[in-house]
C-alpha cells in the first residue's frame, strides 16, 4: 500500500510528464509550421547563408579599406554581385532571343541559308552518315526537312523554352540569394553568436563545430569556385586558339555550368563537332582532346582542392559534397560536406575525446 508521500510523487511525476508532453508537441506543431512557411525560401536562404559565410573574409577587408563601414561594404558585395550575375545572364538571354526571331524570320521568308556539310562529316562514328544525310538534306530543302522531322522539333522547340524558363527562374532565385547574403553579412557577429549558442545546447564542443561547418563552406566554395575558374580559362583560351564563334560567350557558359555541376563536356560537344566539320583533322583532333581533358579535369582538381584548410579528412569532404549533390542537388554540396563533417567530428570525439581539435585559422565568423 502507497503512503500518502509516494501518492504525491506520483501525482507531481504524472503531473510533470504531462506538462513535458504538451510542451514538446507544442514544440513540435510549432516548428513543422515554421518549417512550412519557409520551406519555399529554404533553397533561397541557404545559398545566401553559404554565399555569406564564402565572402565573409573578404567583407572584412572591405570594411576595413573602407575606414571600418560594414554596411557599405555589405552593400557593395551585393551590388557587384548582382551585376556579375544579371549583366550577363542579361545579355545572354537577349542575345538567345535575338538570334530565335532572325532565324524565325528566314524560315518564315524561305531566306534562311544552310551551308552543305563537309565530306568528312560522313566519316564520324556512329552518327556520321544520320548526321551527314539530315544536314544535307536541310541544306537543300529547309522545309522539306523540317516537315519530315517536325515531332522531334517541335520536342526540342519545348525542351528549350522549358530550359530557358529554368534558367530565368534559377537566375531570380541566385539573384535573392545574393540580396539575402549581403544581409546576412550585415548581421554576421549576431549570426554567429546564435550558432554558438544553439551548438553549445547540443555539446561541450559548440566552437569547434561551428568554426567547423564554417570552414568546410568555404573550403567547398573555393574547391568548386576555383575548379570552375580553372577549367573556364583553358576552355577560353582553346576556343580562342581553335578561331571558335563566340569563344568568350562559351568560357562563361563553362565556367556556369561547373559552378552548378553540369558536365563541363556538354559545353564542348557543339565546338568539338564545329572543329571536325570546319578544319583539318589533325587540329581538330589536337583541339578535342585537349577540351576533353580540360572538361574531365574536375574529377582530378576536386579531391586536390575540397578539404584545404579544415580539420577533416578530404575523403570526408568529398563523400559529404558528392553524395549532398546528388540527394539534394547543388546547394547539397554544401550540405552534405557539413553534415558529415560535423557527424565524423562528433563521432571522433566521442570515440577518442582527449584529442582537442584546433579550428582552422581564420574559421570563425569573427575574424
């Protein structure tokens, strides 16, 4: 039989489980709410987090030359990254539309020119003699082929304006991305004192952790940013040397789709097949092999640069970005190298926990 003491203790126990419950499912319902409301922003202010947390170093000297204004330099960082990304994305769109009403308009007058192709078009693998007759056949009667193959035109007339939809959609979302982080570089001191804060709820270890994630986005940020630079010049520089149509408009198609993560080689199939129809074997040999190495040199580069300059393996770095990628898409490289960074440091710790690890210079956001 319970005394009178044990009956109160079980009362007050049930009394606090209860009120323990209705706390957390109101945190719960709370939070899946929040979560909700933002998730339409989530991909737009996590880029801008990362954007900021990459540029933060240079937001400092900024301020700095600037005789210690924070908010002017916050404000120049993102105008003058609004402009690298609109002003071409710009241009490049007008010049898309300019050259889709002139061709319109020579198909609709019977004025449009086709060259015939080169003889040694025939001879290319596998596509050569499909290639070589469609291409003739346009060149001698427009119409006639565009009738014969007007499904598949009309498949790749969609796919283009869906492309072109998704990179004017993907463009405005950078462009909030930009604002956001300049924002947050406004805010940088009280950003970092809140992850602080909130890693030091989760461990003793709360600094190392946040200096942690810190430095792997920009280790992330300068191994893609920096590979992407990279293979851009030396694709320029072939194109130039090659005598390619528009070469710098295609080094900056380039340098994109490396930041983004598209396969460079895509890129150069067009001047690969513009070499072998309009010049000697021999160069456009050279010239196809050296693009092909330059769009393939990635796969050398990343390993070479992802991990530099944070306390972790680049295995881990490497599997985090790779493997972020390809669940969540770009802003996953970001991601999944943190997430696992983080993960692999905690398990390190509580594996071996008289190891205190040293944050990298320069890592925390009060540099």
């Amino acid at each position: 039989m319970q005394t009178p003491e044990q009956t109160d203790r079980d009362i007050i126990f049930q009394r606090n489980v209860m009120t323990s419950f209705i706390r957390i499912a109101a945190l719960v319902i709370v939070a899946s709410y929040c979560l909700r409301i933002v998730s339409p922003f989530l991909s737009i202010v996590i880029w801008g987090v990362v954007l900021a947390v990459a540029v933060y170093p240079l937001h400092l000297r900024l301020a700095g030359m600037l005789g210690g204004r924070p908010r002017t330099s916050a404000s120049l960082i993102a105008v003058v990254g609004l402009l690298v990304l609109l002003v071409p994305g710009w241009l490049v769109a007008e010049s898309a539309l300019d050259t889709a009403r002139s061709v319109a308009a020579q198909i609709h007058d019977g004025s449009l020119d086709i060259p015939p192709p080169n003889p040694r078009v025939a001879d290319w693998p596998v596509v050569g003699d499909r290639l070589y007759r469609v291409w003739s056949e346009g060149a001698a009667d427009l119409d006639a082929a565009l009738a014969e193959f007007r499904p598949q035109v009309k498949r790749a007339g969609e796919w283009l304006l869906h492309a072109a939809g998704g990179f004017a959609v993907g463009l405005l979302h950078f462009a909030a991305s930009v604002i956001i982080a300049g924002i947050c570089l406004l805010y940088a001191r009280s950003g970092y004192a809140l992850s602080l804060a909130i890693n030091r709820r989760l461990t003793p270890r709360g600094t190392h952790l946040t200096d942690l994630s810190i430095a792997t986005v920009r280790s992330v940020t300068n191994g893609v940013l920096g590979v992407a630079v990279i293979q851009a010049v030396f694709a320029g520089i072939g194109f130039a040397v090659m005598g390619v149509p528009a070469a710098g408009v295609l080094a900056i198609v380039v340098l994109v789709t490396a930041i983004i993560q598209i396969p460079a080689i895509l890129v150069m199939l067009p001047p690969i097949l513009w070499a072998f129809s309009s010049a000697e074997p021999l160069p456009a040999a050279l010239f196809s092999v050296y693009v092909i190495v330059v769009a393939l040199s990635d796969n050398l580069l990343k390993p070479m640069l992802l991990g530099r300059g944070v306390d972790l393996p680049v295995l881990v770095v490497l599997l985090g970005a790779i493997g972020g990628m390809l669940n969540f898409g770009v802003v996953g490289l970001f991601l999944g190298a943190v997430v696992l960074g983080l993960g692999y440091s905690i398990v390190r710790d509580w594996l071996w926990p008289q190891q205190q690890n040293v944050a990298p210079d320069g890592g925390t956001g009060q540099d």
